[in-house]
C-alpha cells in the first residue's frame, strides 16, 4: 500500500502535489513570537489536529479556518464616519456664492471686516467639506489610544465631489479677491492663503500674490469709485514670510510644481521682499556703521585728555584710528561669516561669483529653491544626481539661471 502511493505521487509534477497540498499547509498555525503574549486557543489547536489527519487528496474543498472576532481589525487610516451629503455640499455652495454676490453688487467700496466676514464664511464650508467630523465612539478612541506610539498618516477618500466643491469655492474666493472695489489687506490675504491650503488649490495663490502687490487702490470716499496705482516694488506690498512658506508647503504636498516656482517668483523673488528684509534686519546695524566714526572719533578725544605723553591732537588720532580699525576690522569678518555660511544648504548651493550682499538679501529664495528640490528629488543622499526627467531638467535649468547651482559636484556625498 506505501509503496502504489509513493508511485502515484511520483507521476504528479511538484506545483499539482503543493496545490493538491494547499489546505494543509494553509491550516498551518503561526508561529507567535515570544515577545508577543498570546493565550492560545484550544479549539484552534483541536481543529488543526483534525486537518492534519487528512489526507492530502480526499478533500478538494478546504475547510473554512476559524477566524477569532474579538480583536478588531486596525484600520488603515482615519475614516470618514458619515459620508459627504451632495445637498448640504449644494446648499453650502449656493451660499457662498450669494454671499459674494451680495459683496461684488454693492455699491461704494467694500468694508476690511465685510470681506473678511465672506472669507470666514468659506472657511468654515471648507472645513466642512475637507475635514469632516470623525465618530467619536469607544471603539475610534481605543483603536486611536492604541495606534497613538506609531501615527498612521492620514488617508481620506476624495470623492469627485469634494473635488469640485473645492475647486467652484477656490474660483469664487479669488473672484472675491479680483473684485475692483475691494482693497486687498494683509489681513484677507492671510484669510485668502489659509482657505487655499485647507482646500489644497495652491494654483490660485500666486494670482493673488501678485494682486496683493499690484492691483490698483481705491480711493475712499469718491463716487464713482477712483483707483490709484501702487508702487509694487514698496516694501509694504511685500508677502509675508510666513504666508509665503505656508503657499510653498501647500504646492509641495500637492506636486504642482509649475504653482511652486510661480510661488518664489511672486514672493520671495521680489524687491518689495529684500526691502522688507533690509529693513527689518540690517537697517539697524548699517545706521550704527554709520555712525561709528563720529563716535570713534568722540571717544578718541575724551581718552586723548586721560595722557600726558604727547600732544592731545596726536593722542586723538591715534586713538580714533586704533578704535576705527577695530570695529572696521570686527565689522568685516562677521559679515563674511554671515554672507558665506553654507551649513544650512542642502542641494542648491550659489554659484560662484555670487556678490556676498547678494546671497544673504537672497538667502530666503535660495532656502525655498532648496526645500523644492529636497521635495522633487530622492530621499536617500546616496542617490541624489540620478534625478531625470522633463520636470527635473526644467528644475535645473531655473534653478541655474537665478545664480545658483542644484547638485554641485564637490558638495555631493563622497565626492568632496
């Protein structure tokens, strides 16, 4: 009998006999590291023994195995709990565009808090619209207690729905902005950027830009409305760093980048931009450089009266040439160790006769040229310089003619 079934097994290919094989190796029970304590089942245990003792052939239809219901199933990401109604979607966008009705026909010049009320008005429906209220059930907070060490990245489903929901309340937020009358402040284009990253359309950003620092002014209490030009290049039109860093961020997490680029060219790339910079930042300390060699001179000649070896005249000279030279000299090397410092840059690096006043004026748009490459490009540092593409290649190429260079050779990982 051992020896026809060693036969009849031995006229059968390997893949038929795993096949024919298949619910025994599949009744397998697994092996549970002993790091992990698990009770073990004992009906699982009966059942596998019953398994084992059948034989191979007698039974093409595997026995259903005994899944335990007690543990739920850990979700992959955070769900919806009840879908997305297309009336209240509806509902809410008739009502943003009767409310920028409302704004657009009235007549005069819009008030600040008027426009911002509509702009509010959106963001609430887009918060609605993209993120819904989760179930707060016991279940969600002991699966959420349980996965709180190792987060879960954030996975929702995006019907067509949602998608041209937020694209009709992108289009009547930015005709809201395009509207002659209305004044764009700091104010509503804070309101204006934040609404276009909750709904993720950065594509409308840079339009908005380049509104806030060109579009005319209306001026107050004139009928019919009278518009005066704006000077884009004043300071006070410049964007704010943050809100310029927050549209950049929207682009990158949504791989547009044709909006990153006109992103920097709208923000960062603009004399509005270093002027704010200027300003704010070295004003202070090329006043005090200014300065400097009338006070030299002041102290020169209060300690010249403290000796009495030489003429005062003379003592005087040499004292305001020795404290002159000092604080020229400090002065000198700390603004080369500003303007060259190199320690924050990652793949786009200036490129060589760069002025110094140059990259550190331009330091902001050099960093955001720089976090777009870190985005489009790969992760791992040993593979940075294999990138190809159209969209890479464009990458280079804008990158090389601002003055900088993307990947150079030398600063490359063991290629020093």
């Amino acid at each position: 009998m051992r020896s026809r079934i060693l036969r009849t097994e031995a006229q059968v290919c390997q893949l038929c006999s795993f096949i024919s094989t298949g619910p025994s190796v599949r009744a397998r029970p697994l092996r549970i590291p002993t790091s992990q304590k698990f009770r073990p089942f004992s009906s699982s245990q009966r059942a596998f023994a019953t398994r084992q003792s059948t034989p191979p052939n007698s039974d093409l239809k595997p026995h259903p195995t005994s899944v335990p219901t007690s543990t739920p199933a850990q979700p992959d990401g955070p769900k919806l709990s009840t879908p997305i109604d297309a009336r209240v979607v509806e509902s809410d966008l008739s009502k943003a565009a009767s409310l920028r009705d409302d704004l657009i026909t009235k007549d005069g010049i819009p008030s600040d808090n008027e426009t911002e009320a509509v702009l509010d008005a959106y963001q609430k429906i887009a918060n609605d619209l993209m993120n819904p209220h989760e179930d707060a059930s016991s279940t969600s907070a002991i699966l959420s207690i349980k996965t709180a060490a190792k987060p879960r990245p954030i996975t929702r489903p995006y019907s067509p729905l949602v998608d041209g929901a937020s694209r009709r309340l992108s289009d009547l937020a930015l005709s809201v902005l395009q509207h002659p009358p209305i004044f764009i402040t700091p104010s509503i284009l804070r309101r204006y950027v934040n609404l276009q990253a909750t709904l993720r359309r950065p594509e409308t950003l840079p339009t908005a830009f380049h509104l806030y620092s060109t579009k005319p002014a209306p001026v107050e209490g004139s009928s019919p409305v009278k518009y005066k030009e704006v000077n884009p290049d004043k300071s006070a039109n410049s964007i704010e760093a943050k809100l310029a860093d927050l549209a950049l961020q929207t682009a990158i997490e949504n791989k547009n980048l044709g909006t990153a680029m006109d992103i920097v060219d709208t923000t960062y790339d603009t004399k509005a931009f270093r002027r704010t910079k200027f300003i704010r930042r070295a004003l202070l300390p090329v006043t005090g450089l200014a300065l400097a060699p009338a006070a030299a001179y002041a102290v020169a000649t209060q300690l010249s009266l403290y000796q009495t070896t030489m003429d005062p005249t003379v003592a005087t000279n040499v004292a305001f040439v020795g404290i002159l030279g000092y604080i020229g000299f400090t002065t000198v090397v700390g603004v080369v160790a500003v303007t060259t410092a190199n320690d924050q840059m990652e793949r786009v690096t200036w490129a060589t006769g760069m002025p110094l006043r140059e990259r550190w004026i331009r330091e902001e748009e050099r960093a955001a040229i720089d976090k777009i490459a870190m985005a489009w490009g790969f992760r791992q540092i040993w593979r940075r310089g294999e990138e190809e593409g159209e969209e890479w290649e464009a990458l280079r190429e804008w990158v090389a003619r601002r003055g900088m260079i993307l990947d150079r050779t030398e600063l490359m990982e063991g290629m020093e």
